[in-house]
C-alpha cells in the first residue's frame, strides 16, 4: 500500500510496478574539464577522457535546456581541445561534454 498525504488529508491505493532491467552500463573513464578559459574574446575548454573519442560540447544557461555547441576529438592521451568562437553576452553560461555516440 503506498500512503499519499497534502498535510490534511491521507489517502491510500494498491497498484503494481514493472522494473524493467537496464542494458550493462559503457565502461568508459570519467570526462574530465580540465581548464575553461576566454583568450581574445573566444571560450576554451581543455579536458580528458578516452583517447580518439569523439564528444559533443554543450552549453545552456539554466542547467535545463543544453545546446549542442559543437564537436571534439580526443588525441591519443585522450586530451581535447574546444574553442567556441563567439561566447556571446550571458550573464551566466554552463558547459559540459557528453560522449557522442
């Protein structure tokens, strides 16, 4: 029986629930963003993940919504490298790095 309550009133009901397995989880290392900088007006972000991976940067400006800005290569020591060329004027930005796949 699973309990629901608004403070005042409590209700109470029986219903079924299917948990359905996950696919085994990608064993990958962690992204990490190494450095983010602005030189001459253009954001670099440098990090680390798996080497000759390609990764999507995105970016967003309420941690919600996530726009993809382009992507990136990792080298053989699974550095990469992303400039995004006109940062525009935000009062806030956030980045991140997924996999691309």
């Amino acid at each position: 029986m699973v309990g629901v309550s608004d403070g005042q009133f409590t209700s109470g009901t029986y219903f079924d629930i299917t948990v359905a397995p996950i696919a085994a989880p990608v064993q990958t290392n962690d992204i990490v963003l190494t450095a983010a900088e602005v030189v001459e007006g253009q954001c670099h972000l440098i990090g680390k993940g798996d080497a000759h991976v390609s990764y999507v940067v995105q970016a967003s400006t309420d941690l919600v919504n996530w726009s993809d800005l382009g992507d990136t290569i990792a080298d053989e020591r699974g550095v990469f490298d992303f400039g995004e060329a006109a940062p525009g004027d935000y009062a806030v930005r956030f980045y991140r790095v997924v996999r691309r796949f």
